[in-house]
C-alpha cells in the first residue's frame, strides 16, 4: 500500500499532512535499521499495517480540539502519531516502558515537526495525569488493559461521545470482553477497509463516565 492508498478514506488531509504521511516510510526505515521496532516485513507493509491501522480510529470518532489522548504501549509511536498527524490540535502523550522504542518515538516526531506529541518512558501506571481518550493496539487482554489504564481517564467530558477507550484488536474477542458487554461496542474494521489485512481487525469503544452521570 501507498499513501495516495490511504488519502482515499482520508480524502481532506492538508499538503503538510500529506507530507508528513509521506516521510514516514523513510523515517522508520533509517531507524529501524539501528533500532529494531517494526518487524522487517511490517516495514515493507508500513503504510496498511501501522498507518492505516492507526489512523482507522479516525474513521469510527473524532476528537475535539484540545482534548488529550495517551497511547499506551505504543511501540514505535503506533497508533499515536499517525493519529497525531490527522489531529494537529489534539496532544498526544506516547507511553511505554521500554527506552529505546521511544527514541524512534522522539526522532520520528522531530523528523515530522510535530508538535503535539510527547514522549514518556514509564508504564502507565505511574502516569498521574489523565486523558479523555486512551488509545492502544493490543498490548494486553482487555480486563487487563482496563486494570492500568482505567485510573487515566478523566471525568470530565468534552468530546461528542464518552471519554474512554479505543483499542485496536483482532480475532475472536468474545470471552475478553464479556464482562464488559453491557457497554462495549465492536466496530469491524473490514466494513470500512475492505482488504484481505483488515478482516479480522476490530476496533473496541469502552465508554467510562458518561455525561448524564
């Protein structure tokens, strides 16, 4: 897949994002030499399996100027900075535990001139500072996940829907998510990116405090 791929479910983006999209393709491929985040392969199918997938949340919700999400485990800043790339007005906290993920992280931001993304080598747990959205791909079954993150998201709600989780997953997510079933809503990635990748690729919504209280 090429960018010009991903502009036709992203069919607004701006020249600077369309750049941005562009170089990362190089950026990763000069670090992951030195610094190996992204499998071989993953890299040569960058654009559909990191970006795309990323920025698919997009295609499900938005979020509202001034809001702030934090990616948890984000690896070498997925889904986080192409999710930053299509919010510029959105800032973006990158979790994870392990340094030298980060430092692709923080070059591949520099590299982009982003300017609504930091960086925090540390496990979410010992973040004290909450956010209206958490967003992750798949770093834990989700009792898990909810176990460190639920403690990040802020009470007060300033986006259309509730804040919470989005959490990008395949497979078979019946059991994982069955104590959560009253509220959690399973949104099929295929419906809206027909492509063989995408077919058992689901994005999870776990709405926390809603607005009625």
């Amino acid at each position: 897949m090429k960018p010009i791929e991903i502009y036709s479910y992203f069919p607004n983006l701006s020249d600077l994002q369309q750049r941005q999209i562009e170089q990362l393709a190089g950026l990763y491929q000069d670090w992951n030499e030195k610094i190996n985040v992204v499998s071989r392969k993953d890299v040569e199918e960058l654009y559909e399996r990191h970006v795309l997938h990323s920025m698919s949340i997009a295609l499900f919700t938005s979020f509202a100027k001034g809001s702030k999400i934090v990616d948890v485990g984000t690896g070498g800043g997925f889904p986080g900075i192409p999710l930053a790339i299509l919010f510029p007005e959105v800032q973006f906290t990158l979790v994870d535990s392990i340094g030298k993920k980060l430092k692709v992280v923080n070059e591949v931001v520099e590299g982009l001139g982003l300017q609504n993304v930091t960086a925090i080598h540390d496990r979410i747990e010992n973040v004290p500072e909450t956010f209206d959205f958490v967003v992750s791909r798949a770093v834990a079954a989700m009792p898990t996940f909810v176990h460190w993150v639920q403690h990040s998201i802020a009470k007060e709600n300033k986006n259309k829907v509730d804040n919470g989780i989005w959490y990008l997953k395949g497979g078979d997510l019946t059991e994982e998510l069955a104590p959560f079933k009253e509220k959690v809503l399973i949104n099929d990635l295929y419906e809206r990116i027909p492509t063989p990748f995408f077919e058992t690729k689901k994005l999870v919504y776990l709405p926390f405090y809603p607005k009625n209280g």
